[in-house]
C-alpha cells in the first residue's frame, strides 16, 4: 500500500502561484509514476501533470504547459507542483496519485493505484 497526502492548496488571485506538495509514504519503492489530477465543479477529473518516480520524464496536459512544473524529492519521498500564472479555470481539487507500472497512459485516470484526499485550489478572478 501506498498512502499519499497532499498540502498546499487555498485562494489565490489571478496571476499568483501555489505550490502543492504530495507526500508519501508506506510502499514508495513500489511507485512508477507519481501524478496530479484535478477536478472542477461539475466537470470530470482531468490530468495536469505527471512524473516519473525514478527518472527525469515529465507529462504535462497542454492547459497547464509553460504554467505548472512538476518536480520531486526522493529523499523526503514528496512530490511538487509549482503553479504560476494561475487562472480561474485553474479552480479544482487537486489530487496527488500513484501508478505502481508503467503499463498504459499517465493521462488515465483508471490506471493510477493509489489517490490522496485532494486539495482545493480556488483562483479568483
């Protein structure tokens, strides 16, 4: 099992950043790819980005492309996303998650393994 935590949401205006952090702990030898998914109100759990666990590859939706960067730490078994010009249509939970392989798209929402709680972000206009 992997249990994963994440911190670093709130309100923020248009054009501000955030930092989210996701920690985890328990099986982390066992992650492949480490992700942050979002939902917004009334709309379907879309992907952001996402990290390779032991490796310099990075994904990123195009919404968030030259905005968000996606970074860890390995040591303190964390992961980050940075997000800077932040718009309204950024507003969302904020999800840190888990895939154990690397079989099949960091964009699938079903073949991440482990989720956090979710964080709200909310960008005021």
């Amino acid at each position: 099992q992997v249990q994963l935590v994440e911190s670093g949401g709130g309100l923020v205006q248009a054009g501000g950043s955030l930092r989210l952090s996701c920690a985890a702990s328990g099986r982390t030898f066992s992650i492949y790819h480490m992700g942050w998914l979002r939902q917004a109100p009334g709309k379907e759990r879309e992907f952001v980005t996402a990290i390779r666990w032991s490796g310099s590859n990075t994904y990123y939706a195009d919404s968030v492309k030259g905005r968000f960067t996606i970074s860890r730490d390995n040591a303190k078994n964390t992961v980050y996303l940075q997000m800077n010009n932040l718009k309204p249509e950024d507003t969302a939970v904020y999800y840190c998650a888990a895939k154990v392989t690397g079989i099949g798209s960091v964009a699938s929402m079903s073949r991440y393994d482990y989720w956090g709680q979710g964080t709200q972000v909310t960008v005021s206009s």
